[in-house]
C-alpha cells in the first residue's frame, strides 16, 4: 500500500500509533514499526533522561522509523523534545504549541514533522510553519479530539492544504481505513485499536472494562483536563467531570508531576508560569503604540497565571490517568478512549491488527470500484 505518508516516513503501511502517555511505550511503538506502521514514543510523562533512553530502546528493538511525540504545552516537553533532535529521531510529531524552531531543527538533519490539528485554521498555520504533514483528529477521538467529526473535519482539510493528511478518530479496522483513504486522507492513526493489543502497558482491568464499553460509554468534556477530552464513562470519570477545576488537588498533584520528570518542584511552576505566556505574546501581531504595547505585555503576564491554573487542573487529570492506564485503578482512575472501542472486542497481537486492518481495507477498496453511469 503506497500514499504519501509511506514514502513521507518510509513505511510499509500508513497506519500510526499516536504518542499515548503510559501506552505508547518502546514496546508497543517497536511492535507497530515492525508491523509495518510507525509508532510514535509518548515523551508527556518522562523526563529527558528518560526520553533518551526509550528512543534508544526503541533503536534496540526496531530498525525502522519511528517518532516521537512533543505535546508542547506540558511542562518539560520542549526538554524532551531536544532530546529527539539530539537523537535525530526520524519523525517528531507536534501537539498543542508553537514549534517552527523545532520544524527547521529537525529538517535540518532530513527527519520528517508531522503536527496535530483539530482545526481548520490551525492545519493552515502548521503548513505554513513547514509542517510536512497534518495529522487532523476528529471528534470520535480518545482524548483531546476537534469539536468536529472526522467525517467532516479531514475532507475538509485535505481540501485546503497540499501537505497530507492523516486521520484520527474512529477508526479500528479496515473499515474506517477505507474511509479515511476515501475522505482523502493518506493515512489512519489508530490510538484506541492499537491500545487495545496483545503488547499494550494498559493493565488488563482496565482493557477489559473497554472491550465491555459500548459506543455510547464515553464522556467528551472540557472539564476533565482543561480541554475538550473523551474519556471512557465510568463514576469516577462522571465525578471527575462535575467536580472540573479543582487547585488544591491539582497542586498537589504537580509534586507527583515533577517527580515524575526530574524537575524541581519550582522549576515546574518556573515552566508553567511562564512557559505559555511566552508563546502568546510571541505569537501576537506587534502592537502600534506605547499604550497598546504595554496592554500586549500584561496580557502575556497575565496569562502566565492562567495557564499556571489550566495546568494545575491538567495535574490532577494526570495522576488520574496513571492510575486507570497503569493499575488498572477505575474507582479513582479516568482512562482515555475512543468511541471506537464499541466496535472492538479482542486483544490480538499488533501485527494480527494491523495485517487484517489493511486487508480489509483491500478488499473493500475493490469491491467499491463501481462504474458509474
């Protein structure tokens, strides 16, 4: 099977594994890239010392392309993602920030970017930045997917960019596959399907409450991280949700975050606090005038602490996480995922998946082929 994404990345089959924080492990993204795809390291919850040591993991049990992910509005993200420059890791996906420097650092040793977008502005700003594809997630999306469907939102963009496009978002088989390919995209991440394998880290309790969840058992909100997320619905999840913004267990919670990536506890607020305000005022239009450059520099000050409280809102969410996806914990735990697993009910191996995935993409293609008169 050829598109432009497998001669973008040098892959056999254009089927991605998305970066999953706890899931998308040396493992698992070794197993997709000698299946044939091209997995993608979650670096969210390691620090750079870390980072460097699963890339060079994955080196050890791969010797084809891989990625890594650069989520690039959490705190160490832009450390990690050094780390894969330093490494020239062949492909570097970038999500939820501003990443043009890293684009031209990375193209500068031959290595691909690919950028997530849930929007139709956004995939035109990232191809303008240099992006070399757009991987566009709809609705249907575990985690932070676009308020739009993936059936509307990838014609959509396939039809404003030049770039190619990968979609996201409710699709496990060749089915979706198929449908994808035929909304014009070039490429399928299955985040939920590939998650759901004999080689995922998700602990087995909570695999087994997504092969019982239905299509209808997941909750999209806002009020789970921050942003819009879907999650698989169960009571913690549901009281997650009503509770929402909740500071003083998200403060708590970054002491476990910055544990977790080898900060100092004040090196993650240092991060939090002005990481993001940065980025605005950066990004803004130069203002003409005293008056109107000193409002541009209080709303970048300004929004330092807002972010510092949409990231303590975020912690509380990560340990959530953690917990369902690495213990197996739902009573206290939330775990992400699409509304796909309703259509999902067993744990073959990843290559298993992927083979039948694309020939029944195949033979659907054929059998479509009609002649219209």
């Amino acid at each position: 099977m050829k598109t432009r994404i497998t001669e973008l990345f040098k892959i056999k089959y254009p089927i991605i594994l998305p970066g999953m924080s706890w899931i998308s492990v040396p493992e698992l993204v070794a197993a997709v890239c000698n299946a044939g795809g091209i997995g993608y390291l979650a670096t969210g919850p390691l620090s750079p010392e870390q980072t460097r040591a699963s890339i060079r993991k994955i080196r050890e049990l791969t010797d084809k392309p891989f990625g890594v992910g650069a989520t690039l509005i959490m705190p160490g993200a832009r450390e990690n993602a050094e780390i894969a420059l330093q490494e020239k890791v062949p492909v570097i996906n970038i999500s939820l920030g501003k990443g043009e420097d890293i684009i031209k650092r990375v193209h500068a040793y031959g290595g691909k970017v690919i950028t997530t977008v849930t929007t139709l502005q956004h995939a035109l700003a990232e191809e303008k930045a240099g992006a070399d594809a757009l991987q566009v997630t709809g609705h249907e999306a575990a985690a932070h997917g676009s308020l739009v469907t993936t059936f509307v939102l990838v014609p959509a963009i396939v039809d404003a960019v030049k770039i190619p496009v990968v979609a996201i978002g409710g699709i496990g088989d060749g089915r979706g596959m198929a449908a994808a390919l035929a909304l014009g995209a070039e490429g399928i991440g299955m985040g939920t399907r590939l998650s759901m394998s004999r080689e995922s880290p998700v602990n087995r309790k909570t695999l087994d409450a997504q092969i019982e969840g239905g299509i209808e058992d997941t909750i999209y909100s806002n009020r789970f991280d921050g942003l819009n997320c879907r999650v698989l619905k169960t009571p913690a999840a549901e009281k997650a949700i009503r509770r929402g913004r909740n500071l003083p267990k998200g403060l708590i919670a970054s002491f476990a975050i910055a544990k977790s990536l080898d900060l100092s506890w004040i090196g993650l607020a240092t991060s939090i606090l002005s990481g993001k305000g940065k980025e605005k005022s950066d990004s803004a239009p130069a203002p003409a005038g005293a008056k109107k450059k000193k409002k541009s520099m209080m709303q970048g000050l300004l929004q330092g602490p807002k972010m510092g409280m949409n990231l303590a809102h975020m912690a509380a969410a990560y340990v959530a996480i953690q917990k369902a996806t690495q213990e197996g914990d739902l009573d206290n735990g939330v775990q992400l995922v699409g509304q796909v697993q309703g259509i999902i009910h067993d744990l073959p191996p990843v290559d298993a998946i992927i083979k039948r995935t694309v020939k029944e993409a195949q033979e659907i293609g054929k059998k479509i082929n009609l002649k219209m008169k």
